[in-house]
C-alpha cells in the first residue's frame, strides 16, 4: 500500500485519468472528492463489498434457475417428441 501525506486542496493522480483532491480536513474526518472518466465505477469499500455480494448471490440464483429451466425443456422436449414427462 502506498500511502502519501496530501493538505487540503492536494491531488493525487492514479493512471492518466483519476483525480483524488483532497477536499476538507475536520478533526479525524477526511472528505475527498474523486474525478473519473463516467466508464470507472466508484464506490465507498463498504457499498463495493455489498454490490459483490448480492451480484454472488444473483448469480448462485441464476445458476439455479437456469438448471430448473433446462430440466422443464429437457422433459418438453421429450413430451414433443412422444416420449414420456
């Protein structure tokens, strides 16, 4: 982990196109303000984390799902072509 000492009003640049300025400094409370091409997403770890979950989620669902579906088609299938459900 890099990590750098900035005052109020100081940039940190990351890649060519991510700006991190440091905003305001009250006590132990740090506000920064972040400049981005609309492509990067940007979210506090804690909201991150929470998106990464429910998207496992969705997809342990989807998974699920798409098993359940493919059985139904399989037994279709085979009521189409004259075999027993």
């Amino acid at each position: 982990m890099l990590v750098l000492s900035r005052k109020k009003d100081e940039v940190i640049v990351v890649g060519d196109d991510i700006e991190i300025t440091v905003v305001d400094i009250r006590g132990d409370q740090v506000k920064i303000g972040v400049s981005a091409p609309r492509s990067v997403s940007i979210h506090r770890k804690e909201v991150f984390d929470a998106i990464r979950n429910e998207n496992r989620e969705a997809a342990k669902s989807a998974a699920g799902e798409v098993g359940r579906l493919a059985e139904a088609l399989r037994k279709r299938r085979g009521v189409d072509q004259g075999q027993p459900a």
